[in-house]
C-alpha cells in the first residue's frame, strides 16, 4: 500500500503517468495450445476415477500425461488450492508467479499452468471453464486466481497474535502430502507451493492495490477442467474459508466438499506430445553449467 508522498511532485510529474503501458509478456510470443484440437479431444472422455475432498482437508490424486481432470463443485459454494508436481520429479512444481506474469492474474480456457525454474515449461492446459462467463466484474475481480498465495498458519499467527490454526490451505496441503509421499511432515511442507485458487473470486481494490476476495460464484455443477501435459501428481486443499465471502483461517465459515475427476480420451490431441524442459542451457554466463 502507497503512504502518503512525502517527495513534492517533479514538474514533468504528469508526463511520466501518462506514458502508456507495454505488455511485459506479449501473447503472440508466447506458443499457445491449439485449442480446437484440445477441445475436440473432450468427445468420448471416460471416467477413470472420482475422489471426494472433505472440507478443511486435502486429498492427491494422480494424472497420466494425456489425460484430463476435473476439480468440481458439488454441494456448495466452495473455493480451493491446487498445488501441482511432475509426478516423476517433485522438484518440479507449479509456478504461479510466472504463470501469472505470462497469463494474466487470473486463468481460463486455453491458459497453461507453467512449472518452475529450471524447468519452465507447461504442466497443465485448462480446456473447460464453466465460471468463464464471470469475466472481470465492476469491482476488477474474478476467478481462479495467480495473484494470491494460500492461506496459512504463519501468517495468521503473524496477524493474530500469534492465533493458532491448523486447517489453512498450506496445513491441509502439507498433511496430504506427507501421507501420500511417505515423507515426514517437515519435508512435506517444502513441497507446498503457491497455488492455483480455484473457484475463488479476487481482486486488487482500485484506491490502494489490497488483495481482496468476495463470494464466489461457483455453484453445484460447475467445474474447472485440465489437460495433463506431463505425469502429474496434483494435491488439493478444500479451503477453510468456504466461499470466502467473509473469512478464512478458522472454523467460521461453511464449508463444502469437492470432488476430483480423472478422465481418459480415447485419444489425445492431434499432434500433442507431451513438452521438453526449457531449453536455458543454465550456464548463466559462466560458460559451463
Ligand atoms: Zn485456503
């Protein structure tokens, strides 16, 4: 949040806001999935496996590359955090900040989740969105956001004093993965990542560029639906905050479960096959990596 200026104005203070933005990352240099082959791929899609994730807890799934999942929603209103791994490289995980910067902050159809450094390439391709005609509202918010992080215990502790609670998004990642990975809660928690926010509807206000959240507008039947772009393991927190109208970090709100759907076309898209790691040969200047 900007204090108020203490720095009197330069005289040429005008001319320098009313330079015009530049895209940082222009689409067109970006390689874009051809869609229409993703969506013709959806004709035929079989149900291989179908979980629920109760609320205030998270569960994991696998996905094999070429296949599609779905994160619905089927009793409620109800928001939730996606973390995403190579399956065979845990190393390997969602980058939401880059894929922001890349996407814009909020995904949709068409968009593509992008893994971290040094690997950099797409991991997911979101082919069906049936909040998309949310778009942006008259508050500058919408859906499935890369502009927050996951609510935590750390940083309500920091804004309560030092309050413990023990259901944020992070703590229900972290349980999930550690029972999935065999791995001791410690070494689970640094798999954690900043998350793709499902169903959640947010926004920077306009006066001072605060993170907000309102309710979502998901409702029963509504789903979010992906295309494997590698072997994935995928963890989802069902979030404390349930639509995230009023609160999260405690008890209060009422929450839903989700479900998690895995699907198999009968084929995959024509031409796709499965993307390299980024070809940055990493030497960083040295000349040898
Ligand atoms: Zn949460």
């Amino acid at each position: 949040m900007k204090p108020q200026p203490i720095t009197p104005e330069p005289a040429d203070a005008a001319a320098r806001r009313e330079i015009a933005p530049v895209i940082c990352y222009p689409r067109d240099a970006l390689a874009r999935p051809d869609l229409d082959r993703y969506r013709a791929m959806r004709n035929g899609l079989q149900l291989t496996e179908r979980r629920t994730i109760l609320p205030r807890g998270a569960g994991c799934w696998t996905v094999p590359a070429g296949h599609v999942f779905r994160i619905l929603c089927t009793e409620g209103p109800q928001v939730a955090d996606l973390n995403l791994f190579n399956l065979a490289n845990l190393d390997e995980r969602f980058y939401s900040g880059k894929t922001r910067a890349l996407n814009g902050t909020h995904l949709g159809r068409g968009d593509q989740m992008f893994s971290s450094f040094p690997y950099l390439r797409p991991m997911a391709t979101i082919t069906h969105d049936t909040l998309d005609w949310y778009g942006f509202d008259a508050f500058g918010a919408s859906v499935h956001d890369v502009i927050g992080t996951r609510c935590d215990p750390y940083t309500h502790a920091l804004l309560s004093d030092g309050g413990q609670y023990h259901h944020c998004c992070h703590s229900n990642l972290t349980r999930a993965l550690a029972e999935h990975t065999g791995k001791p809660l410690a070494a689970a928690e640094r798999l954690v990542h900043d998350v793709l926010n499902v169903f959640m509807c947010t926004g920077f206000t306009r006066d001072t560029g605060q993170y907000f959240m309102k309710a979502s507008p998901v409702r029963p039947g509504d789903y979010l639906e992906f295309f494997a772009e590698i072997d994935l393991l995928g963890c989802l927190s069902v979030c404390p905050g349930g639509d995230c109208s009023s609160e999260h970090s405690s008890d209060a709100a009422a929450c839903f479960p989700l479900a998690v759907e895995v699907l198999k076309p009968m084929r995959p898209p024509e031409g796709w096959q499965p993307p390299p790691v980024n070809r940055y040969d990493r030497t960083h200047g040295v000349g040898r990596v």
